[in-house]
C-alpha cells in the first residue's frame, strides 16, 4: 500500500502557555512523558526537551517525520500543523485525556487515532476554563493464542491499525497542557465485522461509518473495529477475524454485523441470501450470544444507483431482506442501513448524492492523476452521515448502549445534513487505490 504524504510547511505557529505530559499506564507502572526541562520529575518520568522522531528502542516520539511541525517553548507543545505521536504498547483499551490550555482567542481541535479513527473534530476550546477530553482506544494484534492470528491481507500490514503502537493525529491548532494514556479493563467493548463500508480506512479519501463512530461514545465503551474491505462472512471466518471477537468478548459485549455486497459473489449449490449467507449470520448470533453478548444485524449500505427516472434502485438483490429475516427469526435488533442509505441518497438526489461518496476530479489528492467516481465506498462526510444513522438505530432499538452515546441529538435520513457544512481536515495519509471489494 502506498502512502503518500502531504509537503510538510515550515512556518509554526507560536503561543505562550504550558507544560505538555504524555502519561501511559500499562502492567502495574505508570511512565510520564513530559515536554520540556523540569528540575523535578515524577517517578518512571521520561522528560523531553526536543522534538524527538519516534524509534521502537525508545517506544515513544514524533512519527512521520512531523516533529517538524511542534514547537515547544516555555515548557510547552506548540503546533498549528498535523502531527503524529506514538507510543509503543501491547494489546489493550487505553484512555486518554488531552487536557488543553484555553487562549486569548479560541482554537479548533482535532484527534485521530491509529487508522484515522475518528475522536474529535473541531472541537473549540475556549478562552475561559480548562477543558478535558477524554476517549477510549483499542491497540489491535493480530495474535489470538500461541499458534493462531488474524489471516491480515498484504495491504493491511501496513496499515497504523496493525502495528505494535498507539499512534494519534493531531489536526488544527493545538496548545495542550497534558494527555495522559491508562491501560483500562472492564468496560464495554463494541465489536465491529464487516466490509470495507465498515472498516478504519486509512487513506483519504476513503471512510467508514466505523472510524466515524467512536466519537460519540463516552470512555465507558471502546470500540474494537474487526472489519477489513473486501471480506464476506464466509471469508471474515476463514481469516479467524470472528474467533478473534469471540477470544477477546465479555459478557456484556456487544457485536454490530454487516455484509452482503461481497457476499454476493460467492458461487457454490449452498451461496444466497437465503442460504449460506443467512446461515452464518446465524452462526454469529449464536455464538456471541453465547459469551453473553448483544449481537445486532446491520443491513447493508446502499450502492449509489439510480434508475432513469432519478429513483434510487437496489443492486444488493434479497440481501438485506435475509438480514432482516434472520434479525426477526432470533429476536436480534436490526440497523436498517440499507432502507436509510436509500432514503439518503434520494434525498440528496442523483448529483448531489455524489457528495457523499468518494467522487473527485483528477489531482484533488497528491499523486491522483486519474478521477475518481466509486458508488460504493464513501468518503469522511458520506461515512459521518452513515454512522449518525448506526446511532439512531441504537436508540431506536433501545439498546442499553445508547445511555454511552453523546453529543447526539437524532438523525432522520430523509434530511440529510448539508455537506457543505461538513469540515474534515485531510489527513496527511492518501492513496488513489480503490478499496477491495465493491
């Protein structure tokens, strides 16, 4: 997978304020890395008085060459560029609190983690009081036990998903006193398996309602995304990706599933909807059910297809009715993505209903020579969209998750919000190469 990065400007901006920490805890110890000199540190301290690039030998430092872009001045981290920050860890659910230093005038926020996982966007901080923000992430390995992984696609070995550290992305302005990394256990975990409508996509233009979602979740839940491009239920089962779920789910857990569009190019006497895909489907019900689980059926996204007469069609044939079938047949809540994609595109219309997939003029991205024009795969706006749906059908179904959701206030398909509106500072990762599957 190629990786292409955007030129890195020189001018930074400069501010007055104060001292940044990077806290992480994992085992029993608690390690501080702190930004600039101090005469007095806490025990398992780590102080850092320059803008140092990350190493695995050290486990901690400034990625992709963005130390460039930070400035630390009076004991303080400075930045109005993107930059990245790793830590090496193991498996596990972090929390991290990023605590900010408000200034005379307000600035705007932004943090990602690993594969461009949505946790805060323009957020605004003040210029008065000290405000917190807190999330929960999951560092994912492909281990299950001493002598079975995750079978990993090629193209995803390379992704920030499946390395062995915690990286964040920071867009926007950025005058931060503290972000402080625990280990956490015993909370809430949402499992994610599905396509390539689901997965973290890690190259702009390209998003999923998944990394989209985890904004919205209190630090009670972590959101533990299993999905690839590309993958069927038959083939996330063969890749072991379900037996990873499986090991790693808690009573309590719960698991969002949505296929079809690959599954509907399997061949065999047992393929179809009302055959080995319903059957499997299924299959995931019961076992997760049987770790004390809440499994929910998600319906297919919609392609973006339209009929002569500006009506939007269907191309996913008896899929999403054998998703519901099932979900009615084992008494699971079902997301009925495919019905809301539907009514989103019709009304965003033939036209604008592009806006919200991954539809761009040639050289909109570095190294994109070519136009792009995909009526499946969306783009940050169209996958924000989607996942503002995932949460309605949360509260519509009354699941006990939704007491963890925040900053939402509904969503109705039918009146889309406008994308024009939307504001998504690119990240610095982008790739031309469509997505597997379709």
């Amino acid at each position: 997978m190629k990786k292409i990065f955007h030129r890195i400007l020189s001018t930074l901006f400069l501010a007055n304020f104060c001292m940044t920490i990077f806290t992480c805890t994992y085992a029993q110890e608690q390690y501080i890395y702190s930004f600039g000199s101090k005469t007095k540190k806490e025990k398992n301290e780590i102080n850092i008085n320059d803008a140092i690039r990350y190493d695995s030998q050290s486990g901690f430092g400034f990625d992709f060459g963005t130390e460039k872009n930070i400035f630390l001045k009076n004991n303080c981290l400075i930045s109005d560029k993107p930059f990245y920050f790793s830590f090496k860890l193991p498996e596990g659910a972090y929390k991290i609190t990023v605590r900010y230093v408000p200034q005379k005038n307000s600035f705007t926020s932004t943090i990602r983690a690993e594969s461009r996982r949505n946790y805060l966007n323009q957020y605004v901080v003040h210029s008065t009081g000290m405000p917190e923000q807190t999330f929960v992430v999951q560092v994912k390995d492909a281990k299950i036990s001493a002598t079975e992984t995750i079978k990993l696609k090629e193209r995803e070995r390379h992704k920030l998903d499946w390395d062995d550290k915690l990286t964040l992305e920071f867009q926007g302005q950025n005058f931060i006193e503290s972000i402080r990394v625990e280990s956490v256990k015993g909370i809430t975990s949402i499992f994610l398996a599905g396509n390539s409508t689901v997965v973290n996509q890690e190259e702009e233009p390209w998003a999923s309602w998944g990394q989209m979602i985890p904004a919205y979740f209190d630090d009670q839940v972590v959101v533990v995304n299993q999905a690839e491009s590309g993958l069927s239920l038959g083939s996330f089962l063969s890749a072991h990706r379900f037996h990873k779920i499986l090991t790693d789910a808690q009573p309590g857990d719960y698991l969002f599933v949505e296929f079809g569009h690959n599954d509907q190019k399997e061949k065999g006497e047992h393929a179809g909807a009302f055959l080995s895909y319903s059957d499997r489907l299924r299959l995931f019900v019961s076992e997760f059910r049987k770790k004390g689980g809440t499994p929910i059926i998600v319906t297919s996204t919609a392609r973006r297809a339209f009929d002569d007469d500006g009506n939007v069609i269907n191309t996913l044939g008896d899929f999403p009715e054998a998703a519901r079938m099932v979900a009615n047949e084992l008494n699971v809540p079902v997301i009925d993505l495919n019905l809301m994609t539907t009514q989103f595109y019709q009304a965003l219309g033939v036209e604008g209903s592009k806006k919200a997939l991954v539809h761009y003029a040639a050289g909109t991205f570095p190294n994109q020579p070519e136009p792009l024009a995909d009526n499946t795969h969306f783009n940050t706006y169209g996958a924000h969209e989607i996942a503002l749906m995932v949460l309605q059908g949360i509260e519509k179904s009354k699941l006990p998750l939704a007491k963890h959701i925040q900053n939402f206030d509904g969503y109705e398909p039918i009146h889309p919000n406008d994308w024009r509106k939307w504001n998504w500072p690119p990240s610095m990762i982008t790739g031309a190469t469509k997505p597997d599957g379709n």
